[in-house]
C-alpha cells in the first residue's frame, strides 16, 4: 500500500433539498454558503498538503451533496482551485456526482474542459411514483434524457439506482432495471434504501406511517440486479457495484484496496499516514472553524498495522474477485492470516467463504452475508 496517497475527496455539501433518507453532511437551501465554502476548501486543501505533499493522484471524486447544485461561476472556481493544488496522472480518473435536474448542456461542456471524465448520476429510479416516494426531484424520463445527453459529451458514466423503496415490488425493480442497461452506461451502484437514524424515513417507520419491504422481497430485488446486470454485460464486481469491461470505479477500488487518501470539506474522512481523519459533519462548524484559523478535523484515530489489515482484508472481501490475505500481510507487516485462521475456518465451514492458497472469495451464499463476513473478519463479533 503506497504511503502517499494517490486519491482525493472532496465533499460538497450543498442540496437543493434535503430527501427523507438522507443521512449524509448535507445543508439544503443554504446556497448563501457557497463563497465561503470556497474560500474554506481552498484553506483547507492548502493546509492539508503543506503537511502531507500531494505528489500526483490517480482519482479524484468530487461528491456530495450535489457538487452540480454550485452555479457556474462557483463552479469553475472549484474546478480551478482543484486543478491548482492536486495535479492529477496523466490517465487519472476524475469523477464527479450529478443529479439530473442540474444537467445543461453548458454544464456538460465546462465539466468536461475542466478535465472531468466519469460522472456518477444520482438517478435512483425512472418511476415517477418511486421517485416521488423517494422525494427526489427529477422525473424518470428526464433522467434517460439527461443520461443520453451526458454520455455523448462525458462518455463514462455511471448511475446509481436504490431498491426496496416503500411498495416498490420485484416487477417495479425489473422495469428499472431494463431501463437502464438500454442506456448508454459504464457502471451502476446500487443500494437497498436504508432507514438511517435522524431521517424523516426513520422518524416515519417509527411512526408506521413508512414501511419498509419484507427482507425476502429485498434479496430478490438483489438477486434480480445480478442476474439482468449479469446478462446485459456488466461484470457483478464489489457487492453493491457493477461495471462494463475496464469501468470499475478506480476511486472507489482505492479506498477498498486500503490504499491512503486525501479528504476534504464536511464529515469527510480522509486516511493518510495510518490516521484516520474526520472533519465535522456540520458544515456551519467546517467554516467557523477554518474561518477561525482551526483545524476542521472533528475526530482523528491512529490506525494500528492490526486494524489496517484487518479492515483491508473487510473491504477486500467484498470484492467479488476476493482478496489475498498474503498481499495484505505484506502491505501491513501485520501478520493477519494466522491471526484470522479460527475465524476463515469458521467462515468456511458455513459455506460463506471459499479459500484458495491465501486468497479468500465470497460463495454465493456469502455474497447474501456479507455484512456478516465484513464483521467477522473486522473482529467486531468478539
Ligand atoms: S440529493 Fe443526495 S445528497 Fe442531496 S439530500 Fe438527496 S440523497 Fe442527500
């Protein structure tokens, strides 16, 4: 594992609305921020590298929030102040979040010049109903339209798709899922909504006036995705993720590699020289503190060769391809296959992993569990 990290976020906090699920650093309807936000990245990217040089990255991932929400001038700042302090590899893959009302033309283009090359689409659903259940505020076909019109300026695109959403039944899913792969896509991310504490969804189920769907319908709304995916040629490569030959999301394979990164603005959480740091989640607090002088840094934890390894063997077990235990051992000098030997014998023993030498890979039976897998090899059970 490279001690320099060779990846970036950067965490834009900024929503036009706040959707009922949502559990992420967000401010809606406070656009009256967005200088200051600015001016506070720039502080904050500056600080960060005058002690930890940037030497060149190979992704960059502007997420959110909705980094497309910023107006075109705001933007173009960000873009440039990005370009100026983190200069990318030749080949590097620079990412950027989207939601398909924010979409023009000209935004397209001054994405694209700025040197953004795979854009991820917060679609969710082509279902108006779904969409409306999930208080998002585009409509199903203006987001086939929007993916049409991105992927010819931006060819490598990427959407993400929730399933399980409140009546949603298999039939439903299906149609998103034939939506979809007769789109112009690279990749899909796909997620089964969850009911985070602190959301209008969790206050709703609560109350019962929200419910979620049964626990078998969602494993068959799962195994629907891996199998229409499966068949229209996107290769099942992370739990949640699906790529077209060569798309995977590079960023992504970074964190789940247990490779350093960068990280930046609100609640974000960067690992660099075995710390893992995580700003304050509330972006009023990110300003006051940077404005002030202070670091935003809200919560910092020294990452032990132990805890690194295990979280890297976590991570890369959700990867379908599996991960080698011996490449971690190396990385970390943390000798974790003996250390994981009672908990791999157990694992196999409930047909939930297969071992090869000292590589392990999820069954088809583990790819169900997988929670449970990362917990195990975490040590949380015990
Ligand atoms: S658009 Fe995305 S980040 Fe913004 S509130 Fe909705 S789910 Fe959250």
């Amino acid at each position: 594992m490279p001690s320099t990290p060779r990846s970036a976020y950067l965490h834009v906090p900024f929503c036009r609305h706040r959707c009922g699920y949502c559990n992420f650093s967000v401010v809606a309807d406070r656009d009256d921020l967005i200088d200051r936000f600015l001016n506070a990245i720039e502080i904050e990217i500056t600080q960060v590298l005058a002690q930890t040089p940037c030497q060149q990255l190979d992704t960059l991932f502007i997420g959110g929030g909705t980094p497309t929400h910023l107006n075109p001038d705001q933007l173009e700042r960000l873009l440039k102040t990005l370009r100026q302090h983190l200069p990318l590899a030749e080949n590097a893959e620079w990412s950027v979040e989207a939601n398909p009302e924010d979409i023009t033309s000209d935004k397209l283009h001054q994405l694209r010049d700025a040197g953004i090359n795979r854009i991820s689409l917060g679609v969710q659903s082509f279902d108006d109903q779904k969409l409306a259940v999930l208080q998002r505020s585009h409509s199903g076909p203006l987001a086939q339209q929007v993916i049409e019109a991105t992927a010819n300026v931006i060819p490598n695109v990427s959407i993400d798709l929730i399933f399980a959403a409140p009546n949603e039944d298999l039939q439903r899913w299906q149609s998103d899922l034939q939506t979809a792969v007769r789109l112009p896509i690279k990749h899909l991310s796909t997620y089964a909504l969850t009911f985070e504490k602190g959301t209008q969804f969790w206050n709703q189920r609560q109350r019962g006036t929200l419910l979620p769907v049964d626990e078998s319908a969602e494993i068959e709304m799962y195994d629907q995705s891996r199998q229409m995916l499966g068949e229209a040629g996107f290769d099942h490569y992370e739990i949640s993720n699906f790529a077209q030959p060569d798309h995977q999301c590079r960023h992504n394979m970074a964190y789940w590699l247990g490779n350093p990164w960068y990280a930046f603005g609100p609640g974000a959480a960067a690992f660099i020289d075995h710390h893992r740091n995580v700003n304050h989640r509330s972006t009023f607090t990110y300003l006051k503190r940077i404005e002030q002088g202070r670091s935003p840094i809200d919560e910092s934890e020294s990452i032990t060769a132990q805890q690194a390894a295990r979280e890297a063997a976590a991570f890369g077990a959700r990867l379908l391809q599996g991960i080698d235990l011996a490449d971690i051992e190396r990385a970390t000098g943390w000798p974790i296959i003996q250390e994981l030997q009672p908990t791999l014998d157990q694992l196999l023993e409930q047909a939930l992993i297969q071992i090869s030498n000292t590589s392990i890979c999820l069954t088809e039976r583990g790819i169900h569990f997988a929670d449970t897998v990362a917990s195990e090899l975490l040590g949380e059970t015990h």
